[in-house]
C-alpha cells in the first residue's frame, strides 16, 4: 500500500494479504448533485496497529490510550505517499476513471487497540451525478493490503441521493489471482512481483441521484 507497509515481515507470498483495513466512504457532494471530494477513513486491523504504535514509540504504558501530544505524532503516518501511489481509492463514472487529489486535513486516533485514520481528496472538477453512478473503489492492486467497506457510505450535501456498497464475487477474485500465480515460475519472488490482483477483490460504493 505504501511505503512504510513495506517494512513489515511479508512471509510467504501466499499469505497475501498481509494488513487488513475497513474503509469509511463519505462523498460530499454541492447544491447541484456535483460530487466534489470524498472522506476517508482507514480502521487497520489490530496487529497492523500495534506494530506501528510499537513502531512509533507511542502509548509506552501500553494503557491503550494516546496523549494528545502521541496523538498529532500519529497523525499523517499513513500520508507520505510515494509518486504514483493512488491511494488505494479510486473513482470512475461510466467506465471513466476520475482524478482525485492528494489527501489532505488528515487525522489520526488509536482506539480499542486499533489505529483510524481519515483524509480528505477532492475531485479534479465537480462530478455531475444522476442514474449513472459515481462509483469509489476501494482496492491495493498489489493486494498487500486488503480494504473491505463494512458500514454504509455518506453521503453530504446534495438532494435525492443514495449509495450502496457492492461486494465482489470473492470465488472469482480467489480463481483470477491463482490462475496468475500460476504463471509465474519457481525462481520468483512473488513478494516483490506479486500480481495486480487487487481490483478483483475491490469492494465499492455506488452513488445515483435523483434526476433534477
């Protein structure tokens, strides 16, 4: 996912994933139904979030609790991102991808022994949305890490608009990333040269608003 994943143990490269992440989506849209950014927020599972607590040097009581000091340390840990890393979100209307920006206005916090983060990214231009749905992807194409989408979305602002989260056909992502890791011979190193399976397993939201 980024560039401070990679610092953690792999193991084998069948063990993929390896950092397991519930994604809040919340699409903020204007007065004219334009979706003009999305609100992000990353739960990471609980071993993920000890290792950078630990990491980090924060919480060295280990009570669970942050001080607001480890707190603004904690913020934007998740936020270098290297040249090319799209953020493991992605936004397409008919088939088209959208342009999203770089995060901003991040936080942090470290709750029941888990980290969240949120971040928000705006759209290149307002993005219309009528019957065609705007549709957020939520995918590493590495699939180092792996997004699922467990509560509903949000959606701000706008009139006459629902989203719901569609799950893909896990049996088929399972039988597309075998058949690829069939494909590759023994010498490889699949933990450096694993398949862009991700967006086989991408859950998304799907957002339509009522004609005006």
């Amino acid at each position: 996912m980024m560039t401070l994943f990679s610092c953690l143990a792999a193991g084998p490269a069948l063990a993929h994933p390896h950092v397991f992440i519930d994604t809040g989506i919340e699409i903020i849209l204007n007065d004219r139904n334009e979706a003009t950014g999305l609100r992000i927020s990353w739960t990471y599972d609980d071993l993920y979030s000890l290792y950078i607590v630990g990491d980090m040097g924060l919480d060295p009581d280990w009570d669970g609790t942050l001080t607001p000091e480890e707190v603004a340390q904690l913020s934007g840990f998740d936020m270098k991102w290297i040249e090319g890393f799209e953020g493991d979100t992605y936004a397409l209307m008919a088939g088209v991808p959208l342009k999203l920006s770089g995060p901003r206005d991040w936080t942090a916090g470290y709750a029941g022994g888990k980290i969240t983060s949120t971040h928000v990214r705006d759209f290149a231009a307002p993005v219309p949305v009528a019957e065609v749905p705007l549709i957020v992807q939520a995918y590493d194409p590495g699939y180092y890490s792996a997004y699922t989408i467990p509560g509903d979305p949000v959606v701000t602002g706008g009139a006459g608009c629902t989203a719901q989260v569609f799950v893909p056909d896990l049996d088929e992502a399972q039988e597309a990333l075998q058949a690829a890791l069939a494909e590759y011979t023994p010498d490889v190193d699949l933990e450096a040269e694993f398949p862009a399976v991700g967006a086989n397993f991408a859950e998304e939201v799907r957002l339509t608003c009522a004609a005006p």
